[in-house]
C-alpha cells in the first residue's frame, strides 16, 4: 500500500511524546511532503523501498537538529524509528488521517 496521504504521528523522544502530521507523496522511488509540529513546517526528501520509508528532516525548534526516519507503511499504520541527533532515538507511530 502507498504511503501517499495524511497521516498523524507520535514520536516518544526524551521529552515526552510529540505529536505531528504530515501531507507524503510517493512517487516511485521518491518521497516529498511537509510535516507540519508545534516546532513549525518541514519539507521532507526521501526514499520508498517497498513499504520502507527513509527521510531525513533538518529542525530549528528548539535547536537545530537532523531528525533521520526510518518507518514501515502497513496499511493505514506508520511504525519505526527517529534518530534524534545527539538524544538517541525514539519510536514512531502513526495512523492514517
């Protein structure tokens, strides 16, 4: 199943959980989208392998921070994981909005 859709995601980061949405598009090998947080809108640029996902999304709130996501579309759910920079990394899911 495609990943192209809105979706709504909870990360667990050290802070406690963080909601977001985000508009995807998958075209072919390619993902684009914005994901839209109370920290502010980021495009996205990343790949698809099957139902993998890979993207990475550069923030400035609350200090800049490259946010690498690597999540599995199965069906009307999103699973993986986040790296947070230098905090490790968190759990993702998502469900299909």
């Amino acid at each position: 199943m495609s990943a192209t859709g809105n979706w709504k995601i909870t990360l667990a980061t050290p802070l406690g959980p963080q909601e977001a949405t985000a508009q995807l598009l998958e075209n072919g090998g390619a993902l684009t989208g914005t994901v839209d947080s109370p920290m502010g809108s980021e495009t996205i640029n990343g790949t698809v392998n099957g139902n993998k996902l890979h993207w990475i999304a550069r923030v400035s709130k609350p200090m800049p921070l490259d946010l690498e996501f690597d999540v599995t579309v199965e069906g009307d759910a999103l699973t993986g994981t986040v790296k947070l920079g230098m905090f490790g990394s968190g759990a993702l899911s998502g469900e299909r909005i």
